[in-house]
C-alpha cells in the first residue's frame, strides 16, 4: 500500500486530535512493533492487526482529500473516541510514508543533549507558568501511590474494632460519636491526598468498606447514611475540583466511580440508593464523550431496574 502525501497529512490531522495519554500509548504500541498484517479492502481503506491483550483488527478509513473519516477497532475501549491501537496503526502508515512520527530530530537531538538537572528546571518553569501541567506530568509519570487501599480497609476495621470490642451487637450510643469523628478523621486525610486517582481509590475504598461494616445492621444504619454522606462530598469536592484539567485524568476518574457504581452488590441494600444517585450525578458531571454518556445510561438503567 502507497500512502499518498494527502492520506500523510491527514494521518497527522487525524493524531492531532487525539488525547495525549492515548497519542503516547499508541505510539509506544508501535514502537514495539506491535502492527502488522496489513491488508486494504479498497484504495482508501487499509486494515491492520494491533497486537494488545490479543490481536485486534483496526480499519483506518480516508476520503478523497485524505481525511480519516472513519475508524474502528474490535477492542473493547469505550471511553473515548479513539483507542491507542488505531494510533499505532495511523503511526504504522505514516512510517510507511517515508516520515518520522516521533519527536521532530533536531528537538530530540537537543532534549537528549542536556544534563537531567537542566530538563527538571526546565519542565518546573513551565510548570510555574502552566499550572495545569502538574497533573499532566505526575499522570504519565504514575507517581507512586501515597495511600494503600488494604491500609485503609485495615484501618477503618481497627476503627470500628475500638469502638465494638469485636460485639456482634454494634457499638453503644456513647461510643457513637467518637466514632463517627475518627471515620470522619480518617475521610479528610485521604481526600486531603496529592494525587487525584490514588484518591477517588481511597475514598471508595472506604465507602465500601463502611457498607461492608455497618451497611447491613440496622441499628448502625443511621451511621452509614452520614458518613457515606461525608464520602459522598469528598468524593464531589476532588472530582469536580478545577474541573479536572487533564482529560485522560477525568476519564480515569469517570472509570473508577462508575465501576463502583457497577459493582455486583446489591443496589437495594440500606442506604445504597440515595449514595449511587449521588455518585452517578458526579459521573454525569464527568462526562466527555459519547460512549461515556451511553456507558452511564446504561448503568443507571440497570441500577434502576435493580431496585424496582
């Protein structure tokens, strides 16, 4: 197959659009030589396999001005309008093309030229002047996480441990309030954390484990619904914050609250109902795209028709 000036440039209009996060991880899929098998079922339409978790077929489509108008891929990505194995694939035809599709050489040559020190004050500078780029950088960067789930989930049964003495009967209405404060301690430390995704995790972990604890007796019921509740606003105060500045974080962060929301555990279980509202409204705050709306629709009818 003959890539034309035309499909070339149209390639690199149709990778100009894509998310950053993808763009990298598409590329990368094509450095290490994941494409192959390509094949054209017609003068504008090549077919390629992109090997991933296993082989995915990829068609790239071009009109006669060389403009990808249509895309698909048999993996199964939904949560934003281009994967990263249509990336390798627009990578692989513009390799064929005779272009480089990486780093333009002489920026390339000059970044690899300079000392670490040098590229980090570099990379703070712009930092400085570009806030957003923070969260950009520790995303493709995936910092270590600051908050371990089994730790909380630990934690939060040391809690309730302390204020039971391990009684099947729950804990006395002194006890209460105490309690209630040292969840709720332990709420503000966790949403209080630097990075977004490590988070939203911690903040779900300890919903579960809460619904777990105290989510099946009634005369802790009360404790639940408040303290799901405080969850609930930690949960929309870092979610919701600056909007998110970074794309690919905001879709990590879709991710994450509807598959909570998805999990198998009954809807119907006491106080589930009022908290999943809540959590699909910040999802619906969250969305991007049009697979992430229909993904949402979707989970928000089943869970409707669970608790009829």
């Amino acid at each position: 197959m003959t890539v034309t000036k035309p499909q070339r440039d149209g390639l690199l209009r149709f990778l100009e659009g894509v998310d950053d996060v993808i763009l990298k991880r598409g590329l990368d899929l094509f450095e290490a030589g994941a494409v192959s098998g390509l094949t054209q079922t017609d003068p504008d339409t090549a077919q390629l396999s992109v090997q991933g978790t296993t082989a995915y077929r990829v068609s790239l489509h071009q009109d006669r001005w060389g403009e990808v108008d249509d895309t698909s891929c048999t993996c199964p990505y939904t949560y934003g309008p281009v994967c990263k194995h249509r990336v390798a694939a627009a990578h692989f035809l513009l390799a064929r093309s005779g272009m480089d599709t990486g780093l333009p050489g002489d920026l390339r040559q000059l970044l690899e030229s300079q000392p670490s020190e040098k590229l980090v004050e570099i990379l703070l500078r712009m930092v400085k002047t570009q806030p957003e780029l923070a969260a950009q950088i520790r995303f493709l960067l995936k910092e270590p996480p600051d908050v371990r789930p089994r730790s909380l989930s630990l934690r939060l049964s040391e809690i309730h441990q302390t204020y039971t003495g391990g009684s099947r009967g729950g804990m006395t209405w002194e006890d209460r309030p105490g309690f209630l404060e040292d969840v709720r301690e332990l709420i503000r430390e966790v949403a209080s954390g630097a990075d977004l995704l490590v988070t939203v995790s911690g903040l779900l972990q300890l919903l579960t484990g809460l619904q777990a604890i105290l989510g099946h007796k009634c005369e802790t019921l009360d404790d639940f619904r408040e303290l799901a509740g405080d969850l609930v606003e930690a949960l929309r105060a870092v979610c919701l914050k600056g909007a998110i500045p970074h794309p690919a974080l905001r879709d990590e962060c879709f991710t994450l609250l509807l598959d909570w929301c998805s999990r198998e555990e009954p809807a119907e279980e006491p106080g589930m109902g009022a908290v999943l509202k809540d959590l699909l409204a910040i999802c619906d705050r969250l969305v991007r795209t049009g697979g992430q709306r229909a993904r949402l629709a979707d989970t928000a009818g089943r869970l409707t028709r669970d608790t009829d």
